[in-house]
C-alpha cells in the first residue's frame, strides 16, 4: 500500500479515536438536555431505565475482550484496597454528616451506598433493603447522577492539569466518579490505558454492591431501633452477574492469544478493537438514556440538605482518593 494511502488511514483512525473517546460525554450532555427541557415522553422512562442498564453491561463485557489479564491482576489488586478504604471512609463520613447537617436515616444510608459502590445500582439494591421510600430513593438517585456527570467531565481535566499517570487516574477515576458508566467514559476521554485500569478496578467496587446493601441494612435497623423506629425491610440484593461474563470474556482473550498462531491473533486483536469501538457506541446510548432522566421536577424536589451531604460525601472521597493514588501508585 502506498504511503500516502498509508498516512491517510492512520489521520482516519486518529480522527475515529479522538470522537469516540469523546462520544460518551457528548451523548450523556445530549440526553441531560433532552430531559431538562421536557424533549424526552415520560411515557419512555422506565424503558430507557432498563435498556439503559443492559446497554452498559453489553459494553462492559465487551472491554473485557479488549482488556489483558495482566491488565486485570494488576488494576484488581490495587481496586481491592481501594475499594475496601473507600467503603469504610464513606461509611463514617457519611455518619458524621448525617449528625452536623440532620439529613435523615434513609437518605445517608442511600447516599452512602451510591458513593460507596457503584451509583444508581447501588442505591436501588439498599433502599429495597432499608424499605427507602420511593421519594427519597428518587433524590439519592437524582443527586448522585448529578455529581457523576460532574465527574465525567472535569475529572479528565482535573487528572492533566494534575499530571496523574494512566495508572493513577485509572484508579482514582474508579472510586471517585459514582457509576460504571460514568467511570467508563471519564476515563475514556483520559487514555486507553486508564480506561483498561478503571474498568477492572470500578468493577471490583461494583462486587461489593451485596455485602455493603446488607451491612448498611443493619446498620440502617440498629439505628431505626434505637430510635423506636425500626421497620421489616425487603432484602433484594442481586449479584452483578456481568462482571462474571466480563471475566470470562478476559479469560477467553487470554486463551486465544496464547493458542493461536501470530496470524489468527491480529485478528483478534482486531476483532477487540472493535468490540471496544461498539462498547462505546453502546456507552453512549445509554448515557444519553440515562440523561433523559434529569427533569426540572426532579430538580426542584431535592432538598439542600441531602444535596450539601452528597457533594461533601463526594468531595471526601474524590481527594482521599487522589491522595492515595498519588502516594501509592
């Protein structure tokens, strides 16, 4: 092939990389929008919800045809300490800003599971298990997604002006910014590199969804008896079977690489690099649905104290966990 026609793929494959790590970001300001200025029936709320949902998780375990199992080993060991100090760290926090700002039982248990963990996710499987009303599982939910758009766009910024490597932004994007979506395309929009560490070490956080629902639970109902309040809460805990499919997705990757000759893995090499490109297309649409659910009623329902709780709770973990990347990575 001449090099002309050369330079012209490699401008052309330049140019695909850049607005795909871009597309993300964009997506989910498109469907904030369409939400806020009433674009978007509420008639196709619970739909965009659920295809939302099973968008993200297509998308994760197509990254882990893309991303190595050293890549794994490595990011999981430092996500298994990250993510076992941010627990506990947002636990207290979250006890102590209960007291100072008076924000009630279920709204701290909720937010200290969306901060926690993984977001919305994380939330929903605590409020059925506290027996949350709808209304205050709708404002955690609604607070904590506002704080992860924030996330999305200035912690690549944030992490540049820095100077935090791949690895230290991978790990700290991962138990800063609240969802798997949110942490998929801020760390895109960093490099692929820190995309690869963020991934796994977000999904390690997200395993932890079943035994910190339970732990806050009891808590929750230690607290509600002390006060002669206590309630019989519905324990719905489900376990992420995804991140099991995007194991084995890492583990088949691994396989093939090491059986195949050099031919037969370009292409699946290839084929990962596509399969990355369609995660963020499926990343995308389900930013958009999930910033479809950002209204001017949702808005005007939040009361400041829950809000003032989650943005400090937020801000706690966010530097805690800068100090500890930069410190230790």
């Amino acid at each position: 092939m001449p090099m002309g026609e050369n330079i012209v793929l490699a401008q052309a494959d330049l140019d695909l990389t850049f607005w795909l790590a871009r597309l993300p970001p964009m997506a989910l300001g498109v469907g904030i929008a369409l939400g806020l200025l009433g674009l978007w029936p509420a008639a196709w709320k619970g739909a965009s919800k659920a295809v939302s949902r099973q968008l993200i998780q297509a998308s994760i375990v197509l990254l882990g045809f893309w991303i190595s199992l050293e890549a794994v080993a490595r990011a999981g060991l430092a996500g298994l300490a990250l993510s076992s100090g941010a627990i506990v760290l947002v636990v207290l926090a979250s006890a102590v800003l209960s007291k100072l700002l008076s924000t009630d039982r279920d709204t701290g248990t909720l937010l200290s599971a969306g901060t926690a963990i993984c977001g919305g996710s994380a939330i929903a499987a605590t409020g059925s298990a506290i027996a949350a009303p709808a209304g205050t599982i709708a404002a955690s939910t609604a607070i904590v997604f506002i704080l992860n758009a924030v996330g999305v766009y200035t912690y690549p910024g944030i992490g540049r002006a820095l100077g935090l490597s791949d690895a230290q932004f991978g790990a700290w994007c991962a138990v800063g910014v609240h969802d798997v979506a949110g942490v998929v395309a801020a760390a895109k929009a960093f490099s692929e590199p820190a995309l690869a560490d963020a991934t796994v070490i977000k999904l390690t956080r997200v395993l932890w969804i079943v035994p910190v629902a339970l732990l806050l639970r009891h808590m929750h109902q230690r607290a509600a008896a002390r006060a002669g309040t206590a309630t019989s809460p519905r324990v719905k805990s489900p376990f992420p079977w995804f991140i099991v499919l995007f194991a084995l997705a890492c583990g088949l990757r691994a396989v093939l690489d090491r059986t195949l000759d050099a031919t037969s893995v370009t292409r699946v090499a290839q084929l990962a690099d596509f399969g990355k490109s369609l995660a963020t297309l499926l990343l995308s649409v389900a930013l958009l649905l999930i910033g479809t659910a950002m209204t001017r009623a949702t808005l005007t329902a939040l009361g400041w104290r829950p809000v003032v709780h989650g943005v400090l709770l937020w801000i706690a973990i966010s530097v805690a966990a800068l100090l500890a990347v930069r410190a230790w990575l």
